[in-house]
C-alpha cells in the first residue's frame, strides 16, 4: 500500500466566484459597470498569461 500525499483542489476559486458576485450584481442592476468590467476576473488572468508569455519570447530573442 503506497501512502501518496497528493492533494488536489477543486472549486471554482476566488476568481470564479468574483466573477459570479459581479455577474449578479450587473444583472440585478445593483452596479452599473460596463460587461468588460464585470467580465474581468475572466478576461484579466488571460491576458496576464499572455503579457507573461510574451516578455519571456522576447527576452529569449533578444539573448541570440
């Protein structure tokens, strides 16, 4: 019998649940934000990923 410490996680996390709190929040007209805004804990992640990505590629051209 193996004893693995693996533990996993599963949720939607803080972000999903951001993502909810604002989504209700927009369509009970409680917030009159724009849908990029409330859309943001989605959108905003990605594009730090991609930003991320993006120094490390040039970073890596500029050093040939």
């Amino acid at each position: 019998m193996s004893n693995s410490n693996k533990s996993t996680t599963t949720g939607i996390g803080f972000p999903g649940v951001l993502l909810i709190v604002f989504i209700v929040l927009k369509l009970t007209k409680v917030i009159e934000w724009s849908w990029w805004w409330v859309l943001a804990p989605f959108w905003i992640p990605f594009g730090l990923v991609i930003l991320f990505l993006t120094i490390i590629a040039i970073a890596k051209g500029l050093s040939k």
